[in-house]
C-alpha cells in the first residue's frame, strides 16, 4: 500500500515522578522515553475518510485568513474567531472559547529555533499539559451548577475533545480531533 511508512518514534515512558521536558534547556529534562516502531499511514485520499466513531479521530479542511502567526493581535483578530467557528461545525458545542494563542515552533536548523520560550518542538509523544493548566482545565470543564469536590474527592468531568491544528502554508491548514 502506497502512503504507508514505519518510524521509530518517542513515547513518554512510565516514571515514578511527574515528567519535565524543557523546550529551550534539555539539561533540566526528567524524563524516560520510550522508543517504539510505528505504522504512519496517509490517509488523505482514501475512499471512506477517518472518523471519531470508528478510528477515534477525523482530518478537516481548514483554510486560514492569518496572514502573519507572530503577530498576536492578528492571531486574536483573526485565528481566534476562526479556531471557534471550526470547533462549533466540529464538536455540535453550545459554546467555544479559545483562551490562549498555539505556541510557535520552530525546527533545530531555524534561526528561530529557542529564540522564545518553549519554541523548539518535543521530539516524543506526550501531553501538553502543566499541573496548573490541569487545575484550571478541571475548573473550566465544571459545570456551573456543579459544587466544588471535598478536597481529595475523585470529580468525573465531561472529556472535550482535543483538537491539533497544523499550517501548511498560508491560506491551508489541517486539523486532527481526537475525542
């Protein structure tokens, strides 16, 4: 099958202590990766595209009117309006809110790369989140007229789907949802 490729590829593996990865400064990492050979498949093209239902995620068109992504005002102006006009069409959701800006990544070989904090990409698979981002997600997801938990209560919250965008080029995105 044609578009099918293997890699090996980073996972965050299993540790004791909470993971730290440092984007500008690999002598603080705390880390353990995990290398594992994957299936890479391009599934653009093919004649039933991916769903959520089935494969758990789906590829979308998304065209962009950001002319400049290091621009934030533009990124508020423009990106912002566009991000929530997509998750709406996307997830069927009452109400969108987008509260901070993609972080700019740039490759080893840019000269961009570690000129701004947290600019240079992680090469392992991982997620993103800090534990203060983690509070904060947990506090936004709470319905409103759900009480605070005791302190140490377990609270179940409905899960958002997660949703990746990647340029292209200018005008040309596309975007993974994983539920």
């Amino acid at each position: 099958m044609t578009g099918v490729v293997h890699s090996l590829v980073n996972y965050s593996g299993e540790m004791k202590t909470r993971p730290r990865f440092y984007a500008n400064d690999h002598s603080r990492d705390v880390l353990n990766l995990d290398p594992r050979t994957i299936r890479i498949e391009d599934l653009r093209g093919q004649g039933r595209p991916a769903s959520l239902e089935t494969e758990g995620f789906t590829l979308v068109s998304h065209p962009t009117a950001v002319g400049n992504f290091r621009d934030p005002e533009e990124i508020k102006r423009v990106h912002y309006p566009e991000i929530q006009d997509l998750l709406l069409r996307l997830s069927g959701a009452d109400r969108v809110v987008v509260t901070a800006p993609g972080v700019l990544r740039f490759s080893e070989t840019s000269p961009d790369s570690g000129r701004l904090n947290n600019s240079r990409p992680a090469r392992f698979i991982h997620i993103d989140v800090s534990d203060a981002t983690g509070a904060a997600f947990s506090e936004r997801a709470r319905p409103v007229d759900m009480p605070r938990p005791a302190r140490g209560a377990v609270q179940r919250l409905a899960r958002a789907p997660l949703v990746l965008l990647l340029e292209h080029a200018p005008g040309r995105s596309a975007g993974v949802q994983n539920p």
